[in-house]
C-alpha cells in the first residue's frame, strides 16, 4: 500500500482534557459589572477541533447575549483559550497577620 502525503500527521492530539480547568478571554459579569477578561471553567467536552468550557458565572456572546447554559465552544488551538496560569499569590500565600490567626 502506497503512503498517503500530508502536511500535518492525521492523528489527532487534544490539548485539554474533560474535567481540566482552563482559562477563557470572554465577556463575563464580575462585582455585577460586565467585563471582557479571563475566566476560569472546566472542560466539559472534547472533540477532534473543539472544546466545550463551562462557567459559573454568566458569560456573554460577543453580539452581547448571554449564554443560558453557561458554555462556550472553543477551537482546539484558539488563542482565547488556555490553560490556568500558576494559582495566584494572593490565594495560596498568607498576607497578614490576621490570616495566621
């Protein structure tokens, strides 16, 4: 059997997997204000291009409607997708006095 060319190798290769925490650039409520920002969900489905995060708070469409369901499609390779940077100081380390108490 002859060889099949291609340019990139047909196997398919998932950069998260279901149950993963990600962080997304989206428009999402915070304070009760809308902004546009990273926020942190949880991968609830994965396919070959896509993965499906989901939120906790409500997260907006860029035409400006909300997500009922609080989930949003992303391809595999997106830019506005990405794994959680490093948990942050302020939440893992002790600031004051007080905390110790």
């Amino acid at each position: 059997m002859s060889s099949v060319p291609f340019m990139k190798d047909p196997t398919p290769e998932n950069n998260f997997d279901v149950g993963d925490t990600v962080e997304v650039l989206a428009d999402h409520e915070k304070g009760g204000d809308r902004v546009r920002g990273w926020v942190r969900g949880i991968v609830v489905q994965v396919d070959s291009k896509m993965v499906a995060v989901q939120f906790r708070v409500n997260v907006y469409l860029t035409d400006g409607w909300m997500v009922p369901d609080h989930i949003l499609w992303f391809q595999q390779d997106s830019p506005h997708l990405r794994s959680p940077l490093k948990n942050r100081s302020s939440r893992s380390s002790v600031t004051t006095r007080a905390d110790l108490l």
